[in-house]
C-alpha cells in the first residue's frame, strides 16, 4: 500500500475526475488508515511505499503493475500525467531484490487494474487503458497462471477491467454487465456458472466491483441493499469502508493494494 500524502485531483484523465472537486486529505488519511488496520485485523500482512511529491495517483498502487511468483511486470500507463510514477515502482522492486520485467513502449499496460485474479486463474481487460497485446508479456512473465478469458471494456467510466468485475472466489464472479461488449458479456454469460451482475448504481456510484475479498468478508465502499441481500443469500457478508475521497479519482478500495502473490 501507499498513503494518500499528496493525493489529490490535479487532473482529469478519466469521467470521475474533476479538479474543482478537491480531497480532503485529512478524511482520505483516516480512509486509507481504516482499509489498513482492517486488512491487518483480517490476517493480512502489509508493506509500505512511501508516496512521492508529484506524483499525486501513488496510492492507487494497484495500478503500478502486477507482483506474482517474486516477479514484477511494471505498468506502462497510457497517460501522460502517471508515467512518472512507474520510476518509483521500479526502485522500490529492485531496492527488495524484485526482478522487474517491462512491456514495450508501444504496448500500454495498467497492472492490477487490468488485471483480475483468485489464486492462479486471471482475467484480463483491455479497451481503455491496456493494450489488447498486453496480455501476452503476462503470459510470457508469468507462465504459471491461468488466462480465464480476455474482456473488452466499452463504458468509458468502466475504464479499468478492476472496476467492471471481480472474483469474490475462485468460482464467483461480480460483474457489471453494461461494462462489457456483448462478445464479452456473453463469454462470461456461457462461461462462468456462478455470477452475480450488479446494477448501474452499485457500479458506478458504489465501485462494488472494487473490492476485497477475504474469505467470506468482502470490503467495498457500499453497496444497494438488493446487492447486500443477493451476497448474503451467496454467503458473503459486506465489510463496508467508507471511499468517498478515493472514488473523486475513479478508484476504489482494490485500487490502494498491490497484491503480492
């Protein structure tokens, strides 16, 4: 993880983002403090990254690249405004002897919000930010895992895959179907048994699909009630953390954590 210390809206690269809309740093802090104390009550180890001055999207760590296996493919960011992050990734990996592999120039790639996984299996998306040839320099970097399906992102505020869908466990899904192409959305609809879809709102107001699961808890920002019902019937309980400040930037509580796996 890395704390919000210079977080802010100093520009608008996708529909959330609004300069005149600023953070409030200090209810951000006590956001950020609560995802890692409840993370660190639920059995999870964490490590640190110091945020950086100018750099003001650090703590959406998750979009920094992909950690698995004891190696790091770092992002390569389509806009302009967080290419001077990836320096700081790369220092940091290779400060914790982490080899670093990259994608070509020419190939964009967003890390975990590009990316979603449960243990091994992997889905990834492409349309907005990454690359649809991203996927191959995952597979080549980590021939381990297993590629479930490659999504096409069409809603420009879906604009990471991180923010369309998640597993919630290594057989459920929760997805937002108007995220999808109807190619997409019919691969998932034939492919996958066990799937929850969720409605506009817990989409795009909520970032339901932006969460945490940790067994049968699953930290989000909010969520509908009918949305709570359906996960209760499934026996999952909602861990609610407030992420006012974070969704002002289009990000949610999955976007503050580089998972090492």
């Amino acid at each position: 993880m890395c704390p919000p210390t210079y977080f802010d809206i100093e520009y608008s690269i996708n529909p959330y983002m609004n300069v005149d809309n600023k953070v409030d740093k200090v209810a951000a802090r006590k956001q950020w403090d609560h995802v890692y104390a409840t993370l660190k009550q639920l059995g999870i180890e964490i490590e640190v990254m110091d945020a950086v001055p100018g750099w003001p999207d650090m703590t959406f760590i998750g979009d920094a690249g992909m950690l698995h296996g004891g190696k790091f493919l770092v992002t390569n960011f389509r806009h302009a405004e967080r290419q001077g992050e990836v320096e700081h990734y790369i220092r940091w990996m290779r400060r914790h002897e982490i080899p670093v592999f990259t994608v070509p120039d020419s190939v964009y790639f967003e890390g975990l919000g590009d990316i979603v996984y449960y243990g091994s299996d992997i889905l990834f998306g492409h349309g907005q930010r990454s690359s649809a040839e991203a996927i191959r320099y995952v597979r080549e970097v980590f021939p381990d895992l297993v590629l479930r399906g490659e999504l096409e992102l069409k809603d420009v505020g879906m604009y990471h895959l991180g923010l369309a869908i998640s597993y919630i466990d290594e057989d459920t899904l929760l997805y937002y179907p108007g995220a999808f192409t109807d190619e997409s959305l019919a691969f998932l609809r034939d492919t996958f048994e066990r799937r929850i879809e969720c409605s506009e709102q817990d989409a795009t107001s909520y970032f339901v699909c932006n969460n945490i699961p940790l067994g049968r808890h699953v930290l989000m920002d909010n969520c509908t009630p009918e949305l709570e019902h359906e996960l209760d019937r499934w026996g999952y309980q909602v861990v609610r953390t407030d992420m006012s400040e974070f969704k002002k930037s289009g990000g949610s509580v999955r976007c503050l954590i580089l998972a090492i796996g």
